[in-house]
C-alpha cells in the first residue's frame, strides 16, 4: 500500500500496463543489439546496459522531473495541490519518485542486466569501477540518478519562485552535472586515494560519501523551496547550515598552499574563504532580493515578527557574514604567526580587498534590482561586473595605467590601505545610490 | 469564523489589498463582488494560505492561516478561478487522490469518493478520464475534489464561470444545501445576479479596500426596507406626516409617489398604513421596494465614489 499520495497519483499516470509491457520489450531489443556484436563476451552489454541506466535514470528522469512542476503550473493543478494538507517532505519525494517513476522502473532492467553482466565478464575488461563491491556499485550508481533528479527537481522549483524560467539552462545545468559524477567514476588503476583531514580514504568509499552530502542538500534544497511554494517560513538554519558544512567538507582537502604542503589552518582558512565568497554571489543571484522583499522585511522587524524575518532574510546576508568571520580568522593568523607558511604574494589584507568588492558587487546587484520593473534585471548587473573587472582593467594596463586595476580587482602589489581602501569606498557609493533608489522606488506605497 | 484584521498584500508594482479587514460568521454564504482587478482572487487566494500578505492576520476557526496554513487546508477547501484537473486520471482516481491528500483513511476512501459522487452526479462518469469530460461536468468535479474532505469552509472563485443557466440553477441549489449544512462560504463572482440565488451577505472590494466593512451582512439581514407610496392625488401633509414617524428616515416624494426607509416590522407597516387611511390621505398603494444584489453593489460603489 502507497501512503505518499502523490507518489501513488504519479504512478497512476505514469506507468500505464501499456507503458509497463511495451517499455522493456524495447528495451530488451535495444540491449540485443547492443550485444549482438559480442564475441560470447558480456563487456559490451554491461557497457550498454549501464549507459542505458545514467541515460534514462539520470537524463530522462531528471528531464521527467523538471517537468512535473511547470506542467502543474500550467495546468492549473498546482494550487489545488498546494491547498491540501500533504507535507513538503512527502510531496517532494513523492515527485522526484514519482515523475521518475517509469524511468526507474526501465533503469532497474538495465542495472539488473547491467550486474548480470558484471559477472560473466573477462578479468581484463574489469576496470577499478567494475571491480567494486556490488552494494557499493548499486549505490553509486542510483545516487548519480537520484542526485541528478533532485537537482532538476530544485532548478524547476527555483525558477517557478523566482518566476523565470529556462527549461533549456535548466537541462544543461543537470546534464552538465550527471556527466561530471558520472565520469568521475572512471578512476585507473591504482584507484586513487583521497586526503580528507589527514585521513586516507579508498576513492569509491569517499565518492559515495560526497554523492551522498550532494544528494542531502539538493534534496533538502527542493524540500525547502517547496515550503515557501506553500507559504512556510523557512528559517535561515538551513542555509547556514549549508554553507558551514561546505566549507568544512572543502576545508579537509590538502590544498597545499602552505609552504610545507601541509592542510594548516591557513590553507584551510582560504579554501573556505574562496568557497564562501563564490557562494556570496551564488546566493546573491539566485535570490535576487527586490524592493518588495526588503520593504516586507523593514516591516517585519518593525513589527517584531522575527520568524517572518529571519525567513525572508536575504541569504547572501548570512553569507556574506560568513566570509566576514573567515576573513577576520585570516587577518588573525596573519597577525599571530610568521608569515613563513604562505607560499604565494603577501596576503596584507587581500581577503578583506574581497569582502568589500562582494560587498560593492552586492550593492550595484540591488540598485538595478531596486528599478520599478516588477522583474529584476539579471543581464544589466552582470554587464556592469563585466566591464568593471574586465574591460577597464584591461584598458588600463593597455594605456599603462596598471597601476590604478587596485580600483577595480584586488591588486596583490597595491598598498593595503589602497587595496582595502578603495573596495571599501566604492562599496559605501554604491550602497548609498542603491538606499537612494530604494526609497525613491519603494518607500512609499502606492 | 473568519477574521481578517489590517490585511494588506503587495505586487511589485503596486500594492493590491488595503487594510482589509472584516468579520464572518460561520453558516454563511458571502458573495465577494468587485471590479476586475479589484483583488478579489488575491484576498480569496491570502484566505486560502496559497499567497502570503505583507501585513495583517487572518484566522479561521481560531487558527493563523499565515502561521499555519497546512493545518487550515484540512478544514477549508477552496476552488481557484482557472482550476486544473489531472486529465489523465478518471474521475475515480482524481477524487482519491485528494481524498488522500487530505488524510481521508484507507477504509474511508471508498465510501467518501462515492458520497461526493453522488452528491453532484459523477457516480456514472467514474471511470471516465477527466479529460475527456464536458465543461459542466469538469466543474462539478473540481467542486468535489475540493469538498471530498467535507470543509467547514469553502471559497469558490468564479464557480459558474462558463456553466450553462441550467448547471448554474443546480450549483445555486447545491450551495444552499452546503450553507443549509451548516458550511460558511465565500463565493467570488462578477454575475450578481448569480450570487443572488444564494448569498446571505455581501461584501465589496474596490482598488483593494473593502467598501463600507459594516455593509458584510446588511444585504440579507438588514431590518430596514424601502417602501413606497402612491396615492391617486397630491397630498400636501405628506412630508410633514412622514417625518413625525420615528421609523421612518430618507424620505423622497415626487407628486404622488413617495419613497422612503422604513425600519419597523410587518405590523408597524399595517399601522402606517392605518393611520393614512385614517387621515384620509388619497392612499393606492403601500408596497415594499425589493432591493437586489445589483443595488446594494451599485449603493455602495456610488457612495464610495461619492466619498472619494
């Protein structure tokens, strides 16, 4: 018996006993083919069989997934669904599940052949992947899929909150990512093994440990996105949460940036500095905070609702304080100890140059998402950045004015107080036109 | 049973839903008129916890739609203009689906399907695909799908939008039989004419405010009445008699017709019109002045209008 009702309505639609007879029979011939040019050898069905699970599994049930919520939408289905009382948890599984229903039942055929395969297969052609324990095998496999269906699942999510969709991104964001897990697979021999923390770990063993935080957090992603589709105030916890565990994964990593080559804490530090400070703009993009969110946001605190606020809170907020935090443990170890264990330029204040110019970045990002058009501009701030860290520095240096890129990039050979100054100042300019067009824009009610 | 309290929405450009503020009580049908665009579908889709306001609170049945808006949906049911069906599924399959998505129990589906079926005549399509279903019947289906889990509260958004005046008479009826129940409903419409085969109680949205708040409940409950006189001859101390009446206010008199609000009952009427014929006032005829949806709309926009 099927509690999750939305598994069970997807299944009614998708897998039909027409569908449920006719699928494998094609299947079934596809993977004859395949083989039919085997010499008595199964290599090339386990091949084509485990081809066969990523394409339909991975592409087709991720496709079959982004779709479910944009079809509902148009539909009309979509808000006589949001107005039953069916949790955010099991509407979420239920539609990655669900949708993908039909492409998991055709990709556990082909797992299965793929594993009967495995086992009449010559030694020779065993490469380290197919080597591995089967359980381990099976799960790594069926986290790609899962992975990949979730993330179509949060993109289809996020484009519906934020109103703007690219179904074609969409499918290049998720094929772009199945392709990378999928290939990361393939290791030669001997298998790698994997520094985390100053641990050895076996390569496989340590994947599976990464797909699975991958799979946590898109899922837990979608779970969330889904709570604010029906209107549930989400606390910031979950982003920071988010952002915290990445930097401590990435952090494990030997990033041999020290002069010894060893993970110390100041190699650390910046590997969690580089990672939160592309998440700031990560964060920054794809919330893209209007002048209707921070009205709503000044009336929150006003009126002291602080489960409404911290949920409507800008996370590049939160963010953004963390590479503040980061940066402060940068500018402490400096301060503490010898400058010997960096290897690169002097630091003097470059996570800080950093800071201010996200700070800055943030600030021109408002000001066009401040304009009276009801939907934010995505191309206008990213033109500006363009040219701010691009086509100026770069006719400087043509002219011989290098000197003066401390403007416009972090410059490694400038003064601190410049390197710091100047990002600082332009943050604080660019702050006051984006406060100046806010309230010109959304102060008053009309 | 329904408290809305500073209720204020924003979209980006402007903001939609003013202050809006009002009380219902429960076993009531209130019609929701209003201008396109006046907010209607915002403030129903803010009751219904599918939009959240900016400002204010709103309860049903003591709990916080905005606070709690999954645990509202197990008591209230709401109809969208533009709804959807699952056009793949038969009607069976649809009417289970919501039945489980409102936490209806596996021994109860059956039974609960089949009642709503009943109810509104699908028990002979139930193995129909909905998508294969004429307009009339695809409406009744979406009107049960919202009332399988048997709501306390219903609103409805443009219910008899493209029904034929045949299927319109039997939704009319079937709402009364709800109210009859003992359900509160909100029932938006731009067809006044529509809402008055059922509704109980008005309410007016214009440019986002609710007009004149008191006016909720005035239409069905309202102890005065227009009356108005004709006599077959000027009677010049009309006026004069008239205004010395205590029930009796607005008085308008042109020649021999004279027209005015009357806030006593059936047997103060027939004393009113005793104490004429004992004046010997040239009387015809005394008779109530019925004052439909259309004119408690029309009233209210145009005193709105006058106010502004």
């Amino acid at each position: 018996m099927i509690s999750n009702p939305e598994l069970k309505r997807n299944l009614w639609s998708q897998c039909t006993l027409h569908k449920l007879i006719v699928g494998p029979l094609i299947l079934f011939g596809v993977i004859v083919a395949i083989g039919m040019g085997a010499e008595e050898s199964s290599t090339p069905f386990a091949w084509g069989s485990l081809l066969l699970f990523i394409a339909i599994t991975g592409l087709w049930g991720s496709s079959l997934v982004s779709e479910s919520i944009p079809v509902e939408v148009q539909s009309g289905t979509w808000p006589l669904q949001k107005l039953t009382p069916i949790s955010p948890w099991t509407m979420t599984w239920g539609k990655i599940l669900g949708a993908s229903s039909y492409a998991w039942y055709l990709g556990i055929i082909c797992l299965l052949t793929f594993f009967w395969a495995l086992g009449d297969m010559p030694q020779h052609d065993l490469n380290a992947l197919f080597s591995q324990n089967r359980i381990l095998l099976f799960s790594l496999l069926i986290s790609i899929s899962l992975s990949g269906q979730s993330l179509a699942l949060f993109l289809s999510f996020s484009a519906l909150t934020h109103q703007r969709s690219n179904k074609k991104q969409q499918s290049i964001v998720v094929f772009i990512f199945l392709a990378f897990l999928f290939l990361s697979l393939f290791q030669g021999r001997p298998l790698p093994l994997v520094s985390w923390y100053g641990r050895s770990l076996q390569f496989y063993h340590f994947y599976l440990g990464t797909l699975l935080f991958l799979l946590f957090w898109v899922a837990t992603g979608s779970y969330l996105l889904m709570r604010k589709e029906l209107q549930l105030a989400n606390a910031s916890l979950g982003w920071m949460c988010f952002i915290t565990s990445s930097n401590v994964y990435m952090m494990g990593f030997p990033w041999n940036l020290t002069v010894d080559n060893s993970a110390s804490t100041l190699s650390q530090l910046i590997a969690g500095f580089i990672l939160t400070w592309m998440l700031s703009y990560a964060a920054l993009f794809w919330g893209m905070t209007n002048g209707i969110k921070v009205r709503e946001s000044l009336l929150q605190w006003k009126e002291k609702r602080w489960r409404d606020w911290d949920s409507g809170l800008p996370r590049w907020i939160h963010t953004l304080l963390l590479l503040a935090i980061l940066g402060m443990g940068i500018t402490v170890y400096e301060l503490l100890n010898s400058r010997q264990d960096w290897e690169g330029p002097p630091l003097n204040g470059l996570a800080w140059a950093l800071f201010f110019f996200v700070l800055r970045d943030t600030a021109l990002v408002l000001y066009f998402n401040f304009s009276k058009n009801p939907k934010p501009n995505l191309m206008a701030p990213l033109v500006y950045l363009a040219v701010l860290y691009g086509l100026i520095p770069t006719l400087l240096s043509l002219l011989g004015g290098s000197g003066w890129n401390f403007i416009f990039f972090p410059h490694l050979e400038a003064s601190t107080a410049l390197k710091i100054g100047a990002p600082f100042l332009e943050a604080l300019l660019m702050a006051y036109f984006a406060i100046k067009r806010w309230r010109a824009n959304f102060a008053k009610v009309h | 049973m329904i408290k809305v309290k500073n209720l204020n929405f924003d979209y980006p450009e402007k903001r939609v839903l003013k202050d809006v503020a009002f009380f219902i009580e429960g076993g009531s049908i209130t019609a929701l008129a209003g201008p396109n665009g006046a907010g209607k579908t915002t403030l129903l889709n803010c009751l219904a916890g599918l939009q959240t306001p900016i400002s204010g609170n709103i309860e049903i049945n003591g709990v916080s739609v905005i606070d709690e808006p999954r645990r509202c949906h197990e008591f209230l049911g709401f109809l969208p203009d533009n709804f959807g069906l699952y056009v793949d599924l038969t009607v069976r399959q649809c009417l289970t689906y919501f039945a489980r998505a409102h936490n209806i129990p596996p021994n109860r589906l059956e039974s609960a399907t089949i009642s709503i079926a009943e109810r509104l005549g699908l028990i002979d399509h139930m193995s129909e695909r909905a998508g294969s279903l004429s307009r009339g019947w695809r409406q009744k289906l979406g009107i049960a799908q919202t009332l399988i889990h048997d709501p306390e509260i219903i609103f409805l958004d443009e219910p008899a939008s493209g029904l034929d005046p045949m299927a319109r008479k039997d939704l009319s009826r079937f709402l009364v039989e709800l109210q009859k129940e003992g359900k509160t409903l909100i029932v938006s419409s731009h067809i006044l004419a529509e809402l008055e085969d059922y509704s109980t109680h008005m309410m007016i949205i214009q440019d986002g405010r609710l007009l004149d708040p008191m006016a909720v409940g005035q239409h069905a409950t309202q102890s005065t009445k227009i009356l108005v006189l004709e006599l077959y001859d000027i009677w010049p101390p009309l006026t004069d008699f008239l205004s010395a009446v205590d029930t009796i206010d607005q008085i308008s008199i042109e020649g021999t017709r004279a027209q005015f609000q009357f806030a006593g009952d059936l047997r103060e009427q027939n004393e009113l019109l005793k104490k004429l014929v004992n004046r010997s006032a040239p009387v015809c005829a005394l008779q109530t002045l019925e004052s439909n949806l259309q004119d408690s709309y029309l009233e209210q926009m145009k005193r709105n209008d006058l106010q502004s």
